[in-house]
C-alpha cells in the first residue's frame, strides 16, 4: 500500500523559485500557493520585519492582495487582515485600489473592529475624492456592493459608510449614496441619516435637510428624538416654527407634539411647492404609522384636494370627516375659504366666514386674505376694505399682496382716500409696504387730481428707500403737467434719468403740451427735440420744426394722452 505524503510547507526559497516560474505555471495556482503561504506566516504571528524578509521578492499585485484578504475574511483573522494591509501598503509600496479597500472594510466590520474600519473608510473616501472629485461618486459605494456577497459582510457597512460621508460633510453624495442604497434593497438605520441631518442642518441647507426627513418617511423609517430635535431645528432657522406651531393648533385646537408639528410642515410644504401627490401620498404613510394626528392629516388632505381646485371632491371628504366625529377647524373653513375666492364664488366665501363666527371658530390673517384677494378681483372694493378694517379692529394685519391686490382696484378717489388712511394705521401696527403699495396709491392719486397727496407718497418711498418705479415718474410727471408746473416736470424727468430711466414718448408729450398751454414755444420745441435725440417716434401727433406750428399741433396732442399717463 502507497503511503500518502502531505505537502512540506513553503520555505521563502520554495517561494523565490515559484516567482521566477510563475509565469509558466496556471495563474490562479500560482496565486493561491502565494496566499497560502503568507496566509500562514500571518497565522503563525510573524511580525512585519520577518514577513519582509521572507517575502522580499513578491511582487504584489491586486489580485494577489485580494485573494489574501478573502483568505482571511472570517473574524479570527481580521487583524492578521488589517495588518497584510497596512503592510502591503507600507513595506511594498503598494497603492491599494478601492476593491481592495472595501473588502478589508467589510472585514473589519463584521469582526466589529469599528474604529479601524471607520478610518480605512474615511482615508478611501479621502482619496476618491483628490483622485476621481464627484465624477464617479458611486465608486466606493457600488465597490462595496460588489465585494459585499464575497465577505459574507453586514448591512451595518453601509450605514458606516453614510456616517463617514457625514463626517467628511460630503452630505451631496452622502444623500445620493443613500438613494443608491435604496435602489438595491438596502434600509440604512436612523442614525445613519441623523448623521447626514445633523451636518446638513449646520450647514443651513435646510432644503436638502427637508428632502433627506422626507426620504425617511418615504422609506418607512421611524424619526427618533434626534431626528425630530434635528428638525425642529430646522424649522427654526427657518423662521417657520412658530407659523406651523399656529397652524397645528388651528386644526387640533390644543398644543401638538413636536413630531407633528415636523410632519405637518413637511406635508403642507409639499402641498405649496405643488407636489400634491407625493404630499397625499406622504400623509397616507404617516397617518398609517400613527405619526401625526388623524385630525391635522385629514385636513390637510382636504387642503391638497381644495388646491388642486377640487372643491367637490375636497368637501366629500369633509363631510365623512364630520361624520367620523371629526369637529370643523379654523384651518379647514379657510381652506374651502380661499377656494371658493380663487374660483370667484364670494356668496359661498362670505357664507363660510359667517358660519366660523357663529360656531365660535376665529378667523385668522389667511381667512381675511383669501376674502380680500377675492373680492377685488371681482371688484367688490367696498367689500375688501371693510375686510381690512375688521382685520385691524380684531388684532391682526393683512398681508401685502392682499392689501395691493385691492389698491389696485380702487378707482373711486373717495375709496382711496379711505386706503390712504387705513395705510397709516396699518403702518403704526408694523405693517410693512412695498414699492408696489406706493405705486397703486400715489397713481391713483395723480389719477384723481390729488398730486399733493402723490407727492407726500412719493418722499415717503424715498424715505422709505424703496425703489421708485418708472410709472411712479411718469405719473407725477404727467400730474404736474396737468397742473401747469411743466418746470417741476422736466426735473423729476431729470431725476429719472439719472437714474438710468428711460422716459416713454408720453411723459415727452405731456411736458411739450404743457409747456405750449403756457405759452413757452421755446421750451416745447426745447423738449421735442430732446425726445427726437432720443430716439422716441412721435407716433405723427405732431412734428415741430419751427415755433410757429407749435402751439395748435402740441395742445391737440397734449388733449389726446392727457390722461395716458
């Protein structure tokens, strides 16, 4: 009977001899007798000087360090991994390449050396960055995914990989990271994203911290405190805590928790960015997962509805509300509030603000707005400032848009007068105006024949250091003009000009028509000829060469756009 003879084990000049004929041997044998031998030494606890003695004249290649590093996945052998690495590295001048990167992280993870396995990912990503910069930011990520099968890994390298892109504050490719996870199945843990909201909150891009809180509802994670105490944060910043605090309150009637008052933010500000569905769709998922109260997500379902311009639909959807047991809010009449304003329906409006009142619900700025925004647009002006005023009177201010939207429809002179002065009470309560509510006011004054009053508007934008528009010029130009004070006009008509204005073919025709209304031909033809340099066509109402036709031609010229401007 033969005996059987075991392999004697590989001496370094066994192993200087297989190098030199390695080339003539199958590649894969040649690798693997490689492994096996420095897989023993590092088993047998050689230390870094006798490895390099002993395999002094390898020449390691990615595949040879890999298939070591494989060789040595199973926990036991982790350190004895970490240390080929670094050696390889450091005595034979290898530069790693990110496979090999990713497989020694992956068994560094799932032997729990932590500490060791966040730095070799934070130096991977280091160098990916200098090496590749955003070009292939999913390198690291889809290495780690391909490797993740072959190390018998654990999900929890993904999550540090996310912790070390937050730490690095690469939070762009942290997030896009995150969705690429997703996309193969991956559920990365909370913490995980704390760590990306927390970076990114400090760095006050609160849009992407509102997108990375809305990707973890979307993927049913569970905000914990930090996440909500992030995000509370955020609202902060923003400005917009103590609106969504209001709101919250309107539709519950109490105090809400701060995990509601977060998703009710994120909810109704995906219903004004648009996104109408994905905000019904979110509400579903977190009415399901009990994290908001049934009666804020109903109603603002029932906002989304009365956006999209569903009345009908939006009102069903009350109506069940109500018979669930549900009580009407503030929130949801000023809701189908604006919604009837917006289609033009002012009874409906007005109907639903006397039922508020009498079922004891209180109106708030908003509700007021909606019934101004609308009742100007129908031209119910009368109607928009009595509004203003009861807003005053119960303690509250209406907003700018509001308050123009219906200074634009006055065109009674006694009606703005009543605005003018209801300007100046609004101011003392901390009303803040705009170019545009100085323009509506100080034309409609030139317009009624009170360029006095215009002009008392008009140092009060400049005290104000609000811009002055061209029509704001134009208008007092032209009042003036009407008054006989064609000097004063052709000054603000300097003013306008050096401030880069240029003056249309009116504000010329009015001064040229005033100035011939007072007898001054040499002035007239002064200014005409000023607006034929100009480049500005008289549109043929009348062309003056000399100052004898000038008188008959400007004054019927001065007749026709007299009130144009």
């Amino acid at each position: 009977m033969n005996s059987i003879r075991l392999p004697r084990p590989i001496s370094s000049l066994s192993i200087t001899r297989l190098l030199k004929t390695h080339t003539q041997i199958q590649p894969n044998t040649a690798t693997t007798s490689l492994s096996i031998a420095i897989c023993d030494s590092l088993r047998a606890a050689s230390n870094w000087e006798t490895l390099s003695a002993k395999f002094s004249s390898i020449h390691l290649t990615d595949s040879l360090i890999n298939t070591i590093l494989l060789q040595l996945k199973e926990p036991t052998d982790a350190k004895r991994a970490l240390g080929f690495f670094h050696w390889s590295a450091k005595t034979k001048n290898h530069p790693h390449g990110i496979r090999s990167y990713c497989i020694a992280i992956h068994i560094l993870v799932r032997a729990r050396l932590l500490i060791d396995a966040r730095a070799l990912l934070e130096s991977l990503l280091k160098n990916t960055v200098i090496v590749h910069g955003s070009r292939e930011k999913f390198s690291v990520v889809d290495s780690l995914l391909d490797t993740y099968q072959v190390t018998n890994s654990i999900p929890l390298v993904l999550d540090l990989l996310v912790q070390g892109y937050a730490k690095l504050r690469m939070i762009e490719i942290g997030f896009d990271v995150c969705r690429r996870l997703d996309e193969h199945g991956f559920t990365l843990s909370v913490i995980s994203f704390n760590s990306l909201l927390h970076v990114v909150q400090k760095s006050d891009r609160n849009d992407l911290v509102w997108r990375i809180y809305e990707h973890i509802i979307e993927r049913r994670i569970y905000p914990n405190e930090i996440t909500i105490r992030i995000m509370v944060s955020a609202l902060c910043k923003e400005g917009k805590l103590k609106i969504f605090i209001d709101m919250s309150d309107r539709i519950h009637g109490k105090r809400c928790a701060p995990p509601v008052i977060v998703n009710t933010s994120l909810i109704f500000t995906a219903i004004e960015e648009g996104r109408i569905e994905e905000a019904m769709v979110l509400t579903k998922r977190l009415l399901q997962k009990n994290m908001i109260l049934d009666t804020i997500g109903f109603s603002l379902f029932v906002y989304a509805k009365t956006k999209l311009g569903d009345s009908e639909s939006a009102w069903q959807v009350f109506e069940e509300m109500l018979k669930r047991g549900f009580n009407p809010n503030s929130f949801l009449h000023t809701s189908f509030i604006g919604a009837y304003c917006r289609e033009g329906k002012i009874e409906e409006a007005n109907r639903l603000l006397e039922e508020m009142e009498i079922m004891g619900l209180k109106p708030y700025a908003e509700t007021f707005n909606h019934l101004i925004h609308g009742c100007a647009r129908a031209g119910r002006v009368e109607e928009s400032l009595n509004l203003c005023e009861k807003m005053v009177k119960q303690g509250t201010l209406p907003s700018c848009s509001a308050f123009n939207e219906m200074l634009e429809k006055v065109n009674a002179i006694e009606d703005l007068k009543r605005a003018n002065g209801l300007l100046t009470i609004l101011l003392e309560k901390g009303f803040i105006p705009d170019e545009i509510t100085y323009s509506h006011l100080i034309i409609g004054h030139v317009k009624g024949g009170e360029v006095e009053e215009a002009f008392k508007l008009y140092y009060e934008m400049e005290y104000r250091a609000l811009g002055i528009p061209l029509q704001v010029f134009e208008s007092l130009i032209g009042g003036l003009c009407r008054c006989g004070k064609p000097e004063e006009g052709e000054r603000y008509l300097r003013i306008m000009k050096d401030r880069f204005m240029v003056p249309s073919v009116d504000v010329y025709h009015a001064l040229v028509g005033s100035y011939c209304r007072k007898g001054d031909k040499k002035k007239a033809v002064g200014v005409y000829r000023e607006m034929m340099s100009e480049g500005l066509n008289p549109s043929g109402l009348y062309d003056l060469e000399d100052s004898e036709t000038v008188n008959m031609k400007a004054l019927s010229a001065q007749k026709k756009i007299e009130y144009r401007i």
